[in-house]
C-alpha cells in the first residue's frame, strides 16, 4: 500500500503545481507580452529564461520545501536559519501585490462568461472589452472575483478547486489546440506564425533593455515562483521523489501551455488585422471571441465554445487567485493566531481596495503589473537564490540528490544557482529599477507611469 500512497501524494503535488502554475500567466499575459516584445525573438530569450533561471529556481524552492518538511514562513525556522524568515514575508507581499491586479483579470474573465451567454462579447469584441475593462463594471466585477476567492479560502475548501484543476488543465489544453486548429484556417493567420515563430535578432539587440527583463519576469511569474507557493507545495514530497524529474514536467508543461496560447491568439489578431504588438491586456478577450464569432455551426456554437472556455480559464484563474490568498492568510493565522474567517475576509477587503486602480484604468494595471512581476518577483527569487545558493549549500545538494539519480548533475545546479542565476537576476532587477524609475526623457523620477 505504501507504494501507492506515494503515487498519490506525488500525482496530487504535480496536479497541485501544474494547477497553480497554468493561469492567466500562461493564456492572457504570455500573448500580449510576446507581441508586445517582439514576437518570435522574446519567444527565444523566454524559453532561455525558463531553461536557464525558471528550472534551476523551481529547483531551489523544491529544495527548501522538502528539506523543511513545512510550509515557506516557518520553512527557514526550521532549517535552523530563523533570521531568513523576511525571504517567505516577501514572497507574501510579491503574492498580495499581484493578486490585486489579477483578481481584476479575473472579473473580466467571468464578465466574458456572461457576454457568452448574452451573446454581447461575440457581437463586437473590441467595444465589448473597451466597455468591461475600465470603470465601474471592472470594479465590479473584481469585486465579485474576489468575494469567491475570499470565500473559498474562507472556508477552506480548497480540496473542490484541487478537484476542479485536475479537469482545468486538461481541459485548457484541448480547447486550445482546437482553437489553434481553427486559427490556423484563417486568412492572415499565417502572418500571425511567421511573427511568433520566426525570429528577428535583431529585436533582442535594438531592445536588450526591456527584452530581458520581460522574458525572465514571465518566466518566474509563469512558473508561480518566488512567492513560496512551490516552497510549501514541495513540503508534501517524500524522500523517494525525483525533484529534477518533477521541476522539468512542471516547467515544461507549463510553457508548452504558454506557446499554445500563443499559437491560438497571435495568429488570431494577425487575422483580425491587429498588427505586431497591438491588443495590450485586451489581447486575448478580443481574439478569442472574434474567432467565436466566426466558428463554423452559427452564432449558438459560438457562444457555447464562448461559456466553456471562459469557464475553463475561470477555474485556472481561480485557482491560482486562491493560493496567493491563502499564502497570506496562512501566514498570518501559523504566526500570529489569527482565525482563518476574518483574516481572509479582511485582506480580500485590502486586496480588494489595492486593486481599484487596475480595475478603474488598464494604465494603473500596467504599472501594477510591471512592478509586480519584473521587480517584486525577481527580488523575491534572488533572495531564494541567495539563500538556496549560499546558506544551505551542500545540504541543498543532498537534498536534490535525494530520491534521483542525478549524480553529479547536483553539484552542477549548486554551481550554476550561485553564479549564473544569480549574476541574471540581479542584472534583471538593475534594468528594471532603470525602466522603472529613471526615465530620462521625462524626468519625473519615482511617479507611477499613470500619473506622469
Ligand atoms: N503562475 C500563475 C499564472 O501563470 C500566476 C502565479 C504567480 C501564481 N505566482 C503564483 C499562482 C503563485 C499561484 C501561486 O497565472
């Protein structure tokens, strides 16, 4: 029986990770953030960036976890380093940041849901998700994502959604490789490939800059890293589990996710005749239902594909929105006692409040989302890194060793966290505070992009 019970455990960790780490990451920032970058060329220095930083750091928080045999906060305690507790913190305030903004994504997505229903998102996309996005029906319908999120982590009963995930990524695949089918039909679509698929290097060299940073921030961000949820999920592993075979199925399910969505929207709005870097967030929310709208079968059939698959990202979103929650929610009731009711109903109150600038201007969301994922989340793994690279050293390799065969392979990772990781990371967060706060041509140094 034991046997089977690691089977369980260990299928029930990869579902766990699968499903947090494939959410609105994969299908509605990876897209944009392509198109926006360049195409085919980010698409490169991205699958670099998963190769070369997300396996190894996905590596590291396996190690913590594991080792600890807790979840992240209490994690550094217990490896008898109590001082490095502020590294699980950050990740805590990285996780609450970006929920704000996510959960306003999130709205739009059940607002989609409705619009399939109605009929209305098909009719006419673009004014469609110009009118949802923006003022007081975005506010609102973040309000009502948030209000489920605090409720299921109210409750606990997280064990529904784990259920849910393991029909979401299924799920989330074949309707995008039917989407993808059907893309590829179009007129126009296959401007669409050559943009994604067939790089111009010299993109990466014009715009090093910000290039960089957006392949290695989505990188992190897409494999739900640095916000300790990898930590604690690695908690639940045992000693005869393989972490390298499980980080590399892990990462690259979930970037084979990320391309297919690319392969879906990016020829997509080449056929709508949205050029190169068009679209922004809205990408998706206007592709996905001008395709519907032209599915064979009529109106009825694209609606239906409409509910389904709005339905299926609904359940992704929320279960990625779940674990944010319930890393700060967790960490306040394990260190200070807190009941689990209030405090998950009053920091989805400041969540909540923090998201009201995202949800009332797209602007507000952009730079949300750009301090989030390309500065919160690199500082959060370069600390992980640090830790992982220099403070558990040797320990961390015995610990990856542990259950796998990969010999020699473990000394190469410790090596390579403590150099290459670490030199990229911190090259990332440099140009970042650059992009971010000192921009020449304007001047206002430190004010939020909106309000320059
Ligand atoms: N990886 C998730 C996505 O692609 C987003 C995410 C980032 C996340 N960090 C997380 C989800 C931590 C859960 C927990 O959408």
């Amino acid at each position: 029986m034991a046997e089977r019970e690691t089977w369980a455990t260990r299928l029930g960790f990869l579902l766990a990770a699968i499903g947090s780490a494939v959410g609105l990451g994969n299908i509605w920032r990876f897209p944009f953030i392509t198109s926006e970058n360049g195409g085919a060329a980010f698409l490169v220095v991205y699958l670099l960036a998963v190769l070369v930083i997300g396996l190894p750091a996905i590596l590291a928080e396996f190690v913590i976890g594991r080792r600890a045999n807790t979840s992240a906060i209490g994690a550094f305690r217990k490896l008898g380093r109590p001082g490095w507790w502020f590294v699980g913190a950050v990740g805590v305030i990285a996780a609450f940041w970006t929920l704000s903004y996510y959960s306003v994504i999130g709205g739009w997505v059940l607002r989609y849901i409705g619009g399939s229903v109605t009929g209305n998102a098909l009719a006419a996309p673009e004014g469609y998700f110009g009118a949802i996005s923006v003022g007081l029906s975005s506010i609102g319908t973040h309000a009502v994502f948030m209000l489920i999120t605090i409720g299921i982590v109210a409750l606990g009963i997280e064990d529904g959604i784990e259920l849910a995930t393991k029909v979401m990524v299924p799920a989330v695949v074949v309707m995008l490789v039917g989407l993808a089918v059907f893309a590829a039909t179009l007129p126009g679509a296959s401007e669409g490939y050559a943009f994604f698929l067939n790089p111009d290097f010299d993109v990466i060299v014009s715009n090093f800059g910000s290039v960089l940073p957006a392949a290695f921030g989505q990188a992190l961000f897409s494999l739900s890293l640095g916000f300790s949820v990898m930590i604690t999920y690695a908690s639940y592993l045992g000693e005869d589990d393989s972490l390298p075979v499980d980080g590399f199925s892990i990462a690259v399910s979930n970037t084979a996710i990320g391309v297919l969505a690319g392969l879906v929207v990016l020829p997509l709005l080449f056929a709508q005749g949205i050029e190169a870097g068009g679209g922004g967030p809205g990408a998706v929310f206007v592709a996905i239902p001008t395709a519907l709208a032209e599915l064979p079968g009529g109106e009825l059939v694209g609606q239906a594909v409409g509910i389904v698959f709005f339905g299926v990202i609904l359940i992704a979103a929320l279960s990625s929105a779940i674990s944010l929650l319930e890393a700060a929610v967790a960490f306040l009731v394990d260190n200070y006692g807190f009941s689990r009711l209030p405090t998950a109903a009053g920091l989805g109150a400041v969540v909540f409040a923090l998201g009201i600038p995202s949800a009332y201007d797209t602007a507000w969301l952009n730079w949300f989302d750009g301090i989030g994922v390309t500065l919160l989340l690199p500082l959060a793994v370069l600390l992980v890194v640090l830790f992982v690279g220099w403070v558990l050293g040797r320990d961390a390799i015995d610990e990856l060793r542990t259950g796998s065969t990969s010999g020699s392979l473990a000394s190469i990772w410790l090596w390579w966290l403590r150099t290459v990781v670490l030199a990229v990371v911190v090259i990332v967060v440099a140009l970042n505070l650059w992009d971010l706060f000192a921009t020449p041509d304007t001047g206002y140094y430190f004010i939020p992009s909106p309000l320059r």
